[in-house]
C-alpha cells in the first residue's frame, strides 16, 4: 500500500514539473533563466502579439517576446535575444503570423554583414505588415463585386445586353449572308493566286526580287565597309607622316619654306610699291610713262605716213638705209 501511495505521489509530481515545463515553454518563462540581451521595437501595429511570442530570426527562434508597453503612440516590444544571435544596426524587425489563428511572432532580417552589432536596449528598425483584418476587408468587398458582375449576367439583365444585337443580326440577316460570302470569295481568289493580293501572297516572283535586293544592298554594304577601311588607313597614314599628304600635313618644312617665300615676296612687293628696282621704277615713274607715250605717238605717226606712200617707196627707203 506504502509502495503504491509513493507511485502515485511520484506521478503526480512527474506530471506536475512536466506541466510547469509546459507552461513555462508556453508564455516563454524558461527564457527568463537563460542569459541574453533585450531590444527594443517600436512598431504602429502589433496585430495580436503578445508576451512569450518567440522572436525568429531566418525562421530559427533566437528569442521571446518579454513585454508588451504603450509609448509615445508607438507599441514598445521588449525583445530577450540569445547571446550568439548577433543583430545589426540596419537589421529591421517585423511582426509576421504563422498561420490563421493568430500565432504571431516577430521576425528579425540579418542586416550587412559590416554593420555593427546592437548592444543591451537598443531599438532595432521595424517594418510594418499590412493588417489581416483590412486584407480580409479588401477581399470580401471583391467577392461582394465579383457577385454583383455575376448577377447582371442572369435573368433579364442579359437579355437587355444582348437584344438589341439580336435585333440587329435579324434585321440584316441577308446583307450580312451577302458579305460573308463575298469575303469567303474574295478570301478563295487569294489563296487561289489571283489578283495583286493573291499574287503578293503565292507568287515567288516578289519573294525572289525582295531576296536579290538584299543581297545587293549586302553587297553594297560590304563595298561601303571597304572604302571605310580604306579612308581609315588613308586618314591613319597621313596622321603618321607617311606619303606626300602626310608630308604635307605633318612636316615643318613646307610651312617654314612656305613662310620664308611669302615674306619674300612681300617684301619685293613693297619695294615695287616704293619704286625700287627696274620693276618699280616702271610701274611708279611718271617719267617713263611720258616717254612710252611720245613713242607710241611718234610710232603713230610713223605708220600713217608709211600708209600714205606706195609699197616701191617704203621698199626704197628700206634699201636706202640698209646700203
């Protein structure tokens, strides 16, 4: 009897520390005797989290959610983080739910792997989630307009759609009997070949043509992608001195010979300009110029007079002064 009431009392304490195990993993108690460090949150909207939620952080569970405050218009979510699960300044924590019934928890991201580390009641970043109840909102009032479609296609409201277009088609039944079988003619001849339409389509002759002006313009564009070449090679040679252009264009001796030239001729020019020389005396010496003039009047002269006498006078005068 002794032996069983002991049993007993062994069992009922067995399920007992089960029990407290139980609740204490339930609403996170147990968290309270392992070391960690606490965070903070500040989010507008928790939906339904509440202490001894568990804190995830890449769907493994670093932590519980410990308090649950008001502040400042905020929502103060005090967080106990494991030691070794490191979070970062620019890491963000969100409230998710895992399912319909409401089992939320708070998701932690990694952050850059550069950034620091926070510390003891630092507040981490959050992002807010879109509220299950306004979604649930969002969808019934589709369903409601989903139902409201649905039910103008049924009873008399379809009949009002489609019977004018019934009248419609009944009233000209003929001319549109008429026209299918044209465009079913019409349609014939063209796969038939005939017509420019037709012709366009089965004939290989414009296929043929269109091929060949291809290949001329691919010819052609060959021919354009040599002469570039060519101008390249030109251009390159020239730019490199080599050749009578590049000579021309990169040689210092045509300018300087080039140069010294004009300045020659600049000066002779303003020499004649100033009457120097034979050249200069001509062009700016009245008088020369008087000189010339009285010959040319005197040669003048001469010839009238020459015209005046016959041919055997002017020969006589011409052996008279020869012998």
């Amino acid at each position: 009897m002794r032996n069983s009431l002991e049993t007993r009392i062994g069992i009922f304490v067995a399920l007992v520390v089960l029990a407290a195990v139980f609740i204490l993993d339930i609403v996170g108690g147990a968290d309270k005797f392992t070391r960690g460090y606490r965070l903070h949150a500040l989010f507008n909207n928790i939906q339904e989290l509440k202490v001894g939620d568990r804190v995830k952080m890449a769907g493994v569970e670093v932590g519980r959610v410990e308090k649950v405050q008001l502040a400042a218009n905020k929502v103060d979510v005090t967080m106990k983080i494991r030691r070794d699960a490191e979070v970062k300044t620019d890491s963000a924590a969100t409230v998710k739910f895992a399912g319909l019934m409401g089992q939320n928890y708070v998701s932690i991201d990694f952050g850059s792997p550069d950034a620091p580390r926070l510390e003891d009641n630092q507040i981490v970043g959050t992002k807010e989630q879109p509220d299950l109840g306004a979604v649930i909102a969002k969808l019934d009032s589709v369903a409601s307009g989903v139902e409201n479609l649905t039910k103008s296609f049924t009873g008399d409201k379809i009949d009002n759609l489609f019977g004018p277009l019934t009248d419609f088609l009944k009233a000209n039944r003929e001319p549109l009997t008429a026209t299918i079988a044209n465009l079913r003619s019409i349609s014939g001849q063209i796969s038939q070949g005939k017509g420019t339409v037709g012709k366009l389509i089965n004939d290989d002759a414009l296929y043929n043509s269109a091929l060949v002006t291809v290949s001329n313009l691919q010819s052609a564009g060959a021919d354009v992608q040599l002469a570039i070449a060519d101008a390249r090679k030109v251009i390159e040679q020239v730019d490199a001195g080599r050749g009578t252009v590049g000579k021309l264009v990169k040689d210092d001796t045509l300018y300087n010979e080039t140069t010294a030239s004009m300045t020659n001729l600049k000066e002779i020019l303003q020499k004649i300009n100033q009457g120097q020389g034979s050249v200069g005396k001509l062009i700016n010496d009245q008088e020369f110029y008087r000189n010339a003039k009285l010959s040319l009047q005197k040669l003048d002269k001469a010839t009238d007079g020459l015209e005046d006498q016959g041919p055997l006078s002017v020969l006589g005068i011409a052996v008279q002064h020869l012998f």
